[in-house]
C-alpha cells in the first residue's frame, strides 16, 4: 500500500514549543507568587507579632489575647472573616475596667484551621474548648458583632450557666435572608464569587500585588493569608445553617443585654441606592427585635457609624459593655465577709 496516499497530519514544532513555553512561564511565576506571598507574610508578622498566646484545643491551636483585670470577663467574637484585629480601638479601654479577651476563630488569623464545619454551633464549642484550656473561668459577657451575634447567642444556649450578659454590635438576625429585598440573593452571590476569589488566588500573593489588603500593618499581618481567606468562605457558605441554628435557640430571658445598631443615615456603601433604603429599613426592625431577645434588653443606634461601629463609635461600645458589665456585677451573689 502506498503510505503517501495517508499523509501524516502536518507538525508545528514551533506551536509545541511556545505551548511549552507559556506553560514554564506560568509555573515560573506562580512560583515567585507563593514565594511573594510567603516572605511578604513573614515579614508582616515578624514586625507586626500577635499578642496573646497560642492554646491546644484538641490537636489544633487557637489564639486568644486577654488583658485587664476583674469580673465578669469580656468575651469580644469578631464579625465573619474579621481577626481579633477588629476590636483594637475597644479592647484597652474595657481593659480599664474588667478582664477582656479577643480571638482568633479557628482557621482565622493566629488560629490553625479546625477539621469541623464552619457554622456558629461548632464555633461555641470551639471557643467554651478555648477559654477553658486558657484558663479563663466563667462568668463571661459575650460581646458579638455582625455574623459574631450569631456565634455569642449559640454560646448562651449551650452554656447558659457561664453567660452573664451579652453586647450585640449591628449583630446579624437569623431571618435577615428571608426579610431583605429579594435583589440582594444576585449580590451574595458576588460577594461569595469575590470571597473565593481572594482564597484561590492568596496562595500566589494576586491579593497582595492588587492592594487588597489593608494598609494598617497590624491587621494586614493578622488577616492577609490564605487560611483566613479559606475559611471567611468558609464561614460565608455555613451562613444560613448558622441563622437556622440561631433561630432555634429561643430568647434570652431575663439576662442584661445591650443591642448596637448602626446609623440608618450611613447605609453600606456596598449597596446600590435603590436597595440601601428597603435594606436598612428591614435592618432596623431586626434590630428592634433583637432588643426583645431579653426582658432586660436595650437598644442604641450609634450616630455616625456604619456596620463596624467597633471602629466607627467606640465610645459606644465601651459605654454598653460598661452597662452590661456593671449589671452583671449587681446580680453576682456577694460571697460573705470571713471573720478575723
């Protein structure tokens, strides 16, 4: 048979090659974006260390700073994907009047990452595991902020005994996906498409080189990492099974509690106009509403602040954990006076 009457299919040496070519490129340089990644981190956390200490809480360590002295301490529960980093402008000056504790959730920060899932149920159990290899005895006021009011209120329904109060600062509402404007489903999904692509791209140092992280040393240090970005998704994706989780744990009775709302007038600059007036007016009746979790409840809007009002207005922070703490103080038994 003759074979030249089936032709082999033409070669491009020069196709293969610069196919070669691109791919070694590509490798080249993600290999000098984790290498980027990785010294720039180093860097960060060598001039900008973590206080605090480090605890083993079952084969992975959590991070935790405690400062002040006195009782009730104050636990402070960061919003979603936030590092303790996030209560620096309230922790010193609470520390004035009791003991104070910021932390790392598993996964985020300072904190190794946990084999368990990401919702508010598990992340109770992993701080009361947390406070109690640091060594720090009950009674607590919970101080919780956005997806954080979640974690404080899970925490009070399973250890109710060890709760003598509770802050909650703009804190999520577990029917808040039911009640806002049906638009805002499409812009979750974008937020949940930007958040993954913050985790797949860290490794490589993308989020860094495109000035995505902070500026301020201290928390770019804290938070500029994969594991944070991996499990902030993480946390994003258990959302809805945490409000469900919420949901079921029922009020608060008779426990102080102090309720933060941010200011109508400064809605989040993430939303377009004309969702920030039915989305804010939705917000304030869950505010509302969560003021009534206790018969004791009551409710501040901060003026001038949008949703981190830890950042906004401290002032109104402290001023709220010094109300609660001081309530809690008034319902401890007072222990009797040993004679001489």
């Amino acid at each position: 048979m003759n074979n030249s009457a089936f032709p082999s299919a033409p070669s491009h040496p020069w196709l293969r090659r610069i196919v070669r070519g691109v791919f070694l490129l590509v490798l080249v340089l993600a290999a000098a974006g984790v290498m980027y990644e990785n010294i720039s981190e180093a860097r960060d956390r060598r001039f900008n260390p973590m206080t605090g200490r480090l605890f083993d809480v079952g084969g992975y360590k959590m991070h935790i700073d405690c400062t002040g002295e006195g009782s009730p301490t104050v636990i402070l529960e960061s919003g979603l994907g936030d590092t303790y980093v996030s209560w620096r402008k309230v922790q010193p000056q609470i520390a004035k009047f009791t003991r104070v504790c910021s932390y790392d959730r598993a996964g985020i920060g300072y904190s190794d990452s946990s084999p368990q899932s990401r919702t508010s149920k598990v992340m109770a159990a992993e701080l009361h595991a947390l406070l109690h290899a640091a060594g720090i005895a009950p009674p607590y006021v919970l101080v919780g902020h956005s997806m954080g009011g979640y974690n404080v209120r899970l925490y009070a329904s399973l250890y109710r005994n060890e709760v003598a109060g509770m802050v909650l600062v703009d804190a999520s509402h577990p029917d808040q996906d039911n009640r806002f404007p049906a638009e805002l489903k499409n812009m979750e999904g974008s937020w949940q498409r930007e958040a993954q692509f913050l985790e797949y791209t860290a490794p490589f140092g993308v989020p860094r080189l495109l000035g995505l992280c902070d500026e301020e040393p201290v928390q770019r240090a804290a938070e500029c990492n994969w594991h944070s970005a991996r499990e902030g998704v993480a946390e994003l994706k258990g959302f809805s099974e945490s409000a469900a989780q919420t949901a079921a744990t029922g009020t608060l009775g008779d426990m102080p509690l102090a309720v933060l709302s941010h200011d109508p007038d400064k809605p989040s600059a993430d939303l377009p106009a004309d969702l920030a007036k039915p989305t804010n007016e939705a917000w304030e009746k869950m505010q509302a509403e969560l003021a009534h979790l206790s018969t004791r409840g009551t409710q501040v809007i901060a003026k001038n602040s949008a949703h981190y009002i830890q950042s906004d207005r401290p002032d109104v922070v402290i001023e709220a954990v010094r109300g609660v703490v001081d309530q809690a103080r008034a319902a401890q038994p007072v222990s009797p006076s040993k004679s001489n």
